[in-house]
C-alpha cells in the first residue's frame, strides 16, 4: 500500500534548470504518481509563478529548495584564487562558442529567505531540500503551514542529523542518482560520519535504504539509478515508502531538459557516467563528455561556477553540441525513456 504521506510510491525527482515543468508534474500525476518543481537558480517570484502554474492544473504537486551552504558562502582569499584560476582554464571554452564569461558571483545564496518565506505565506503541499539541513524552525514553520517537510541525505551520519529536525520524511540518495548530489557532511556520502566503526559504502540504493532503515524512523524516499518497476519493488522492500524517479523522466515529452540533453542519454557515443564538478563546482554525475574530461581538476565553488559556465552550457545547447553541455545522468542513463511520462510512471506501477 502506497505510504499515507504520499499516496504513490513513484515521486518525480525535482530537476532544477528547467527540467521540471508543471507540465511534466502534471503527466506525472495522471500516471499515478507525485510530480516536483524545482525552486533551484529561480528568483523567488518565477518559483511563484510556477506554482500558481501548477495550482491551475489541480494536481498535488511539490517544490524543492537549494539549502545555501555556509562553507563557501562567501568563499575565502584562497577559494576566489581557485575560482579565479578556473575562469581562466575556461576561457577557450567561451572563446570556442564567442561568448564572454562573467564575473564571478561569490554571494549568492539563490533568494534562500525570500523562498521560505513565500512558501510560508501561501504554502505548497510538500517542500523538500538539498544541499544541506534548512533548520528545525524552518521545519516546524512549514509544518504548521501545512506542508509535508522532507530533507535529503546521503548518509546514515546525514539521516541522523536530519532526523534531529523533525522532518515528516528523508530523501535517501544514493551516489548512482543523475545530478548534484545532495551531500552535506565531509567525506564520502556513504560513510560521512559514520557512528562506530563505520557504516559499509553501500554498493545500491536498496543497501542504502536499509542502512538508514535502521538507524532512523522517519519514512524514506529512495533515489538513485531506479530505472524500472524491479528497481522501485527493491527499494520498497528495502524499507522505503517511495522513490524519487529523475533519469528515467529526462527524454519525456513533458521534461523541460534541453533537447540536445535528451538526445544524448540515447546516443551510444556516451558510455559512461562520473562524478565531476566542472559545471557548478559541486558534484554531480554526468555523462562523461569533452567539457568533464578537459576539467577533472575543476575546484569546489558553487554556485560561483554554475554561473561561470552557464553562457558555454548555453551556447553548446544552441549549437547542438552536447560536449560542452552538463548531460546529468544516473548510471542508468541507457533505460531512459521517450514519450509521455504519463506512460512512464504507469509502466512503473504496472508491476506493484
């Protein structure tokens, strides 16, 4: 049975840059399941604006929001140097396309106040974060709201602290999942702080699951590489209520994800996916193409570089040229469907 909180256990992941449309919350909810929007590089009054655009379609629907990191907000002399020395690197690149790089931005914290308090005043039924914890009376405020609070982790170390917030439910995300990871805590996401001796990195998102099954009570939202209705039925007896489906929906009529993206995740030219900060300066997993292979080295920095890099991400997308383009993608890139998510979320609670 579909968790109360819920009522499907098929939630869209919320794919900031667009990708996530009210569009595609709305195919999402017809095939049964529970769409996102993404609040992530908007102003707080285009994050309005898409949620009056999806109140219109009648359909429950959530919004994730981008926690400002503290450690890099505002960055140091000596991380400025590294950006610095990355814009330079990056030059040819903007040079290639005949766009200009901008200044750095060292001081955004993507209008994080005047999100929250705009969903506190006209709330939305389910807000998520990432990036980092948004604080227990950030929490509570919008639990009073009315709205249902779920944070991301990618830890039984990041569970448990989120845990201490009283959050109705925990987005559980594996290092498979397509996008930034949502690491807040030093080290490797599966061992961050672990208590004891150690958690073992999990090896799936199942693993995971059950890890932080155990250490928290709070219901859990699986994300990470669940491609199909085998993977959702092994992370729901793994002890989630749900999972939380991004790649899978990238090449749907309904994503808003740029269109040489959605070529990509079908082109056999790709073969394999990593881990790079090249595009924002904060990890996430890609398609491995010239831009990630030119810039391994590329400095922690976000959001200074998501704005460093946007005009050659803008550029390579109009010219059609998807090697200079972030393709995020979970390792299960290659079961990415075409058509209507409508379909998609259907064939995936077709086996339940």
């Amino acid at each position: 049975m579909p968790h109360p909180l819920f009522n499907t256990p098929f939630i869209a992941a919320p794919m900031a840059g667009g990708t996530s449309t009210p569009d595609l919350a709305r195919a999402v909810h017809e095939g049964g399941g529970l769409g996102f929007l993404a609040a992530g590089y908007k102003s707080a009054e285009a994050m309005c604006a898409e949620i009056a655009a999806a109140r219109s379609l009648g359909i429950p629907f959530g919004m994730n929001v981008f926690v400002p990191d503290p450690r890099q907000l505002p960055p140091g002399p000596e991380a400025v140097e590294r950006l610095e020395a990355y814009r330079a690197e990056l030059e040819p690149e903007a040079a290639r396309y005949g766009v200009a790089l901008p200044p750095l931005r060292l001081d955004d914290d993507d209008a994080w106040q005047d999100k929250i308090d705009a969903l506190l005043a006209d709330p939305v039924e389910f807000v998520s974060f990432a990036f980092g914890l948004p604080g227990k009376q950030v929490v509570t405020a919008l639990q009073k709201a009315g709205t249902t609070v779920i944070s991301s982790v990618t830890s039984v170390a990041e569970a448990l602290a989120a845990a201490e917030e009283g959050p109705d439910a925990l987005a559980v995300q594996h290092t498979s999942a397509g996008g930034h990871t949502a690491a807040f805590l030093p080290g490797t996401p599966e061992t961050a702080g672990a208590p004891g001796a150690g958690t073992p990195a999990a090896r799936t998102t199942a693993e995971l699951v059950a890890q932080v099954r155990a250490a928290v009570g709070v219901p859990l939202i699986a994300a990470g590489a669940v491609m199909d209705g085998r993977g959702l039925r092994e992370v729901l007896a793994a002890g989630a209520s749900a999972a939380q489906i991004g790649t899978a929906l990238v090449r749907t009529d309904e994503s808003g994800a740029r269109q040489a993206h959605k070529d990509a995740l079908g082109d056999h030219v790709f073969t394999q996916t990593a881990m790079t900060r090249a595009f924002t300066g904060r990890m996430a997993r890609a398609l491995v193409n010239d831009f990630v292979r030119d810039h391994q080295d590329a400095p922690e920095g976000y959001p200074a570089i998501h704005h460093l890099t946007a005009p050659v991400r803008a550029a390579s997308s109009a010219a059609g040229d998807p090697q200079r383009l972030n393709l995020w993608a979970g390792t299960g890139w290659q079961r990415a469907r075409e058509g209507s998510a409508k379909d998609v979320v259907r064939e995936f609670l077709s086996g339940l």
